[in-house]
C-alpha cells in the first residue's frame, strides 16, 4: 500500500486526477491524496494555487509537503504542462538543444526537475506538451460533449493523424492542443475545467495509455508504487 499526492497545474488535470486516475490506481493500493494545485505564490503568509507559471513556489510547496509526510510509502508527483513552462525550471534551457525530439527533451527537464528536488519519492511528469493532447487520442470523443460537431470532429482528426502520437502535436502559442481545440470549438476555452476531464474519461483510460506513450509510463510507473511498501 502506498499514498500518493498529485500537483496538478490546474483545475482541468485536478479533476481528471481526482476522478479517473484516483480510482485506477486505488486498485493497485495506490492511494493519492488531494489532488492538490500546484502553489504559483506566496503572499503575506498565504499560498496562491493553480497556473504554475513560477518554478520556485511550486518547487517550495513540494518541498513542504515532503518535509510534512516523512513516511516511506508516501509518494509525490506533478501534471505540470511542458506548454508554457516557467522560464527558470530545471534542465529547460539545456533540453532547448533536442526541442524537435519532444520525448527525449521532455525526458531531459523531467530528470533535472528529480534531481532539483532530491528525494527518491518524487515522480517528475510533465506532460506533452498539455493535458489537451491527451484528447487527440480519440476526437470523436468530443461528440459525447459537443452537438452537431461532425465537421469540427473531422478537423480534430484530421491533426491527430498528421502526429505518430497526440504528444508530439508542438507547444506553439497557436498551435498547441488545446489551441487547435479551441479553433475548432470557441466554447472551450470557458469550458476546459469540465469539458476536458469529461471527455477524456469518455475517451477511456486504456486508449489514452495506447496512444500516449509518455503518459502510459508514467502511468505504469504509479500503478508500481505500492508494491514493497510497507503496510
């Protein structure tokens, strides 16, 4: 058995923790905690959550809640999108040199991010490059949420298949997944929080995992995390 908390850059990958993978991994007596949003700042005493858009606030906060749960079986890991990562965070610059191979460089800011942290029971994952990729997994996913939506369905698909997988559609600030999805549906910009979890549940766990070969590591590598611990 084992406890794992969750930082979730926001309230859509907040959600989807809190309702898909929680219960996934519960059946390998992984238990998480929370999900809790990742700290962006601290005020006059009070911790900000939710964007990310500063490293080392995040980074602070983890380490509180590190220093807070000592136990061996307690685990910690991040959905933190590589799309509009902050500036300062570990390896970024040095995994600028491999940007056109998206695994690899995403791989090289997740071990230095390890590293930055420096406890054997943190698990990096940054996701390729959004949690919105995930949804290219399966577009016709989106007619489960949206009415009427062959032509904007078939544009969707249309991008997915010019990708070998959904993580590698870029992080450009009008091409990204979620940009392309808002072009084809404007409602989702306001709707992401829901829309988002929703259809990716929708979609379903297994197909994510087959599409996504990033995610599915990490993934595979929770579902690990309660063998051996100490009960």
């Amino acid at each position: 058995m084992a406890r794992l908390y969750i930082f979730a850059e926001g309230q859509t990958e907040l959600t989807y923790a809190d309702t898909v993978l929680k219960h996934h991994l519960a059946t390998f007596e992984v238990y998480v905690q929370g999900p809790i949003l990742v700290a962006h700042a601290k005020k006059k005493g009070r911790v900000h959550r939710g964007g990310g858009r500063k490293y080392l606030p995040m980074r602070n906060d983890i380490l509180r809640f590190m220093a807070q749960e000592r136990a061996r079986d307690t685990f910690f890991t991040t959905m933190i999108d590589l799309y509009a990562i902050p500036s300062d965070f570990p390896g970024l610059s040095e995994a600028e040199a491999i940007r056109h191979l998206p695994r690899q460089r995403v791989e090289k800011i997740e071990d230095s991010f390890a590293k930055d942290i420096g406890d054997r029971r943190f698990i990096p994952h940054i996701q390729l490059h959004e949690f919105e990729a995930l949804l290219f997994a399966n577009p016709a996913a989106f007619e489960s949420y949206y009415s009427d939506c062959a032509r904007q369905v078939g544009e969707l698909q249309a991008i997915a298949a010019r990708h070998a997988t959904p993580e590698e559609i870029d992080d450009g600030p009008h091409t990204a997944p979620s940009k392309r999805i808002i072009g084809c549906f404007p409602d989702y910009e306001g709707a992401k929080p829901t829309a988002g979890p929703q259809i990716a549940e929708m979609i379903g766990l297994h197909i994510l995992r087959r599409r996504c070969p990033h995610f599915n590591a990490w993934v595979a590598r929770l579902e690990t995390l309660g063998e051996g611990a100490p009960n």
